[in-house]
C-alpha cells in the first residue's frame, strides 16, 4: 500500500503539486512589490491557462498589459503556459466599528425576530438565535435576509 506522498509524487497532474509548483515559480518572478497584490488562483491544464487573481484595481489595470511578459518569463522558468490571464478580485478588509452602518430595528423585523424565536423548543438556542438575529439586522437590511 502506497503512502500519500508517494501517491502525489507519482501523479505528474496532481492539482496540489501542480499549483505549488505555480505558486513558487509565480512569486520567484514577481517583483516583491506585487506579491501581496498578486495570487495565482488557477491554471487549466488543457488551455494551458494561467489565472491570477489582483487585489489592487491600478496593479490589475497595469498588469493586464504585460501578460505576453509574464507569459515568456513563466515558460523560461519552467512552465508550458499559452496565455495568463489576470482577473481583478479585491480583498475585503475588516470594516472598523466606527463606520459600520447601524439599522435600527423596525416593528416589522421585531416582529419577525419574535416570531422565528418562539418556534424554538430549547431556551438556550431561542436566546442564542435572537440575539445572532438581533445583532444581523443591527448591521444589515431586514430586505436583505428575507429572499423573494
């Protein structure tokens, strides 16, 4: 019986494998600048595509001129790439408490709170689920849990 690395080492296109190796030659090439900016997020083996993921939408606009660059200097380091494509995906940050928005809680959502509450036979859950739904609807639209 093979173990797990000797099952990943003998599987040339193995995903897990494949995309370390993408990453390591990814960020041996980049300039230290973009590495936080910059995540290779998928290749296709069959269009032999790369897609990297940027964070910052002025990198993303620049980058997005030089996949032909990137391209040579990918298959100069050892990878079989056709095309790099770059795909603009911000990073959401944490939203400081001071500048979240806060609903006040209408007769209609109180109503909908009590409702949803009392059809839970275990006080502790009851309690624990009308304080999560409280807090929820502090911080966001009755509209945008109930689905139409």
């Amino acid at each position: 019986m093979k173990k797990l690395n000797q099952i990943l080492k003998s599987s040339s296109n193995s995903a897990v494998l494949q995309m370390s190796h993408i990453y390591k030659i990814w960020y041996s090439v980049v300039m230290d600048n973009l590495k936080p900016v910059t995540t290779p997020y998928h290749f296709d083996p069959y269009t032999k595509t790369l897609t990297i993921k940027v964070h910052d939408n002025i990198w993303y606009t620049d980058l997005s001129y030089m996949t032909e660059d990137f391209k040579l200097i990918l298959n100069e380091k050892g990878l079989d790439v056709l095309k790099v494509v770059f795909k603009y995906s911000p990073k959401y940050e944490k939203v400081k408490k001071q500048s979240q928005t806060a609903y006040n809680l209408s007769d209609k959502c109180k109503n909908y709170i009590e409702n949803s509450v009392k059809k839970i036979n275990n006080k502790k859950i009851a309690e624990n689920f009308k304080e999560y739904l409280i807090n929820y609807f502090q911080h966001n639209s009755f509209e945008s849990w109930i689905i139409k």
